[in-house]
C-alpha cells in the first residue's frame, strides 16, 4: 500500500524496475520483499524493549541490511527510494 502511494497509480512498472534493482529481484517479488523489511521497519516489535525484539533484528539484518533497508525506510516515509 505504501509502495503504492510513493509511486502512484500509473508507477508500477517504475517501482518494480526500481525496487527489484535494489532487491535483486525479478517480478515482484522485489516489491513483495521491500513490504517485509517496510513491516518490519514499522512494527513495534522491532524495538528492543519488546518481546520478539531479537528475532526481529535478526530478520532486519540478514534481509533488510544497507540499501534494502533505506529502501524500505524511505517508502515508509512518504518517498522514492
């Protein structure tokens, strides 16, 4: 959804070119992965005081690390990676 709004609706092909650059992913499984790290990214369980929390961090680091993560990041804030 938020993929979506940053690209608008005549932009998926930009964003799955875009993401899947980014993802090393072909289709849209780019877009599918960049959802993940953006869940991950906004989930409350992500921080270190919750339960889950090391779990979640594993997750962040092994799939959503350098460019994959400010990918996510800058959808998640309203802009094209």
């Amino acid at each position: 959804m938020l993929q979506a709004k940053v690209y608008g609706p005549y932009g998926k092909g930009t964003a799955v070119s875009r993401i899947g650059v980014i993802y090393g992913a072909h289709g849209t499984s780019g877009l599918e992965q960049n959802a993940d790290c953006i869940s991950v990214y906004l989930s409350p369980h992500a921080q270190p005081s919750n339960i889950g929390a090391a779990s979640q961090a594993s997750l962040w680091s092994v799939r959503c690390g350098g460019y994959k993560g400010e990918a996510a990041k800058s959808i998640a804030a309203g802009k094209r990676p």
